[in-house]
C-alpha cells in the first residue's frame, strides 16, 4: 500500500518538494503517477484496458451496480496501488469492473476514503484519478447525506446542482486554477430527470467530519444556501474537473440534518435509510447510466 503524506502542505507543491521517499510498490509518491500505477493494475488484473465511466458508491449505494450490467471482474481494493481498506461499515472495499448492456465499461468503486480518515486530500480524491487514469470519460458520485428540506423524507434520491466545499482544502497543488462552473454536469442532470421527472436537485455542503453538525452549523449551511450536508464528494468533484471529467453527482437523504429534525442522529439510521432505498435507487441509477 502506499501511503500519502500531508497534502496540501505547500512544502508538497512539485517546485519546492524536499525529495519525496519512494512509495512501496509505486517507486514514486507523485499523486497521478500512482493513479497511473492503479490505472495498469486495474486494467491487467480486470482485463478491461479502458473504462468508459466510472461510479463512486457511497453510504446506502451498495447494491446499486448490481443492476448495472454484468460484473466481469472484483479487485480487492487493498491490492491496487494507492488505495486502501475502507474505514467504515456499510462501505465495500471492492473494485469492479462492469459491462453494460450497452457494451459500456463501467469502473465501480466501492471503496472511498473519507477527508476524516486523515490519510490526506490525495488520498481522498486517488480513486477519482485511478479512474481518469483508466480512461473513463464520466464520473458519477455518490453519497449519503443529511438533508435541510423536510420535504426530502429520509430514502429520498436528490441531484447534486453545485457543491460548497467547507473542508478548507484542495485536491489541486500549486498553481492549478480550474474552471468550476457547471461542474456538475447540467447535461447529464437533465438526462436524470428525464429518467425521474420527480427528482429534485440541491447544493450539497461538503464538511470535513467525522462528527455531524451542529444544529447551528445547519442553519449556517442554509443561510449559505445548501440543501444537503455530508462528508465527501466535493473534493472529489474537484478532481475529476481538473482530470478533465464531465460529473454526475447524486445524493441519497438518509436523515435529516441536526436539528431540522427533532430525533438524533445516528449510523445505524442511515444504514437503514440506505437498506430502504436500495432497490428504487438501484434501478434509477441503472436507468441513468444506461441513457449515459
Ligand atoms: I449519511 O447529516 C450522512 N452523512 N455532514 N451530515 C454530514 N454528513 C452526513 C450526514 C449528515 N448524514
């Protein structure tokens, strides 16, 4: 496994770098040398030398590939350069590899590392550059999150409009300024409503965790003008843009956020929430990939 150390630390910028250690196993600690090293594991061990698109499943999302198309390849993604085991229940530490009904290749990745687990932004976003590395032209993101409109009872699917990145972070180092407008892709938005006219769209609000927020964080996240709250998918976003991806992102509510609702939180509801869900956001999702 490689290890990344502290991103975002100017000291890690390419210029002015101290000479890094060699990461074991990569013979290099620059970030897309090692999505490129993941990218020819993936596509040796898969047998698949390009993806076409690739899906990040999140909190509730697990069984949503299974409807996808056929799996012709599982990686443990402990094996492949740069990733390593998940950190929390409910979330798959597998690789897959997926073939579409229509012939599209699919890249799932059951395994995400969260901003909390402190391993470093590079390591957050790694997965999103393996799968640029392996070709894929679209990322779809998912996530699990707390929801700011009581309208949106907890199971309910919502589209990703923008993001609010409050991690204070960055995947990009040095002198990197990319273009966010539309990041989240206006045309596959509408390629989703069209599968489900009664999908609703949101701001999410990326917070660093692990803790959930406070009630007043909540209110300050509306003020701001975010629908939805979570823990991931905003770094990640960031990523694929400057990767040169065109991004799907698509949130499950699984509980309302602190104080919308009266009932505290908990992992176990949104384990449930998720469970609840499955099978309509397993189809949907099917649906939109399809129409991709
Ligand atoms: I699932 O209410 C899930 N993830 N920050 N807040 C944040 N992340 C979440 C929440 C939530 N629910």
């Amino acid at each position: 496994m490689t290890t990344f150390s502290t991103p975002n630390d100017p000291a890690q910028s390419p210029e002015i770098a101290p000479a890094a250690p060699a990461g074991p196993g990569t013979g290099t600690t620059d970030p897309f040398a090692v999505a490129g090293s993941a990218a020819a594991y993936i596509a040796e061990h898969t047998g698949v030398p390009a993806h076409d698109l690739a899906l990040v499943l999140g909190s509730g999302w697990g069984e949503a590939a299974d409807l996808i198309g056929t799996t012709t390849a599982t990686l443990a993604a402990a094996d492949i350069p740069g990733f390593s085991a998940p950190a929390v229940q409910g979330h798959v530490g597998t690789v897959r590899s997926i073939l579409t009904p229509t012939g599209k290749r699919v890249l799932v990745l059951g395994a995400r590392t969260h901003f909390y687990e402190g391993k470093g932004v590079r390591a957050v976003v790694h997965g999103v550059r393996t799968a640029a590395a392996a070709g894929a032209k679209v990322l779809v993101l998912t996530n699990g999150c707390g929801g700011l409109n009581e309208n949106w009872a907890p199971g309910t699917p919502v589209l990703i409009r923008d993001h609010i990145n409050l991690t204070a972070s960055s995947p990009l180092e040095g002198a990197t300024f990319v273009d966010l407008t539309d990041l989240y892709s206006t045309r596959l938005r509408t390629i989703a409503r069209e599968v489900d006219p009664s999908l609703g769209e949101g701001i999410y609000a990326q917070f660093p965790g692990p803790h959930y927020e406070t009630p007043a964080e909540v209110q300050y996240a509306k003020r701001i003008g975010a629908d939805l709250v979570g823990m991931s998918t905003a770094l990640e976003a960031i990523a694929a843009r400057h990767a040169g991806m065109e991004v799907f992102g698509i949130s499950l509510v699984t509980n309302l956020a602190a104080g919308i609702s009266p009932l505290p939180l908990s992992h176990g509801e949104v384990l449930e929430a998720g469970q609840a869900a499955g099978p309509r956001i397993s189809r949907l999702l099917a649906d939109i990939l399809a129409r991709i």
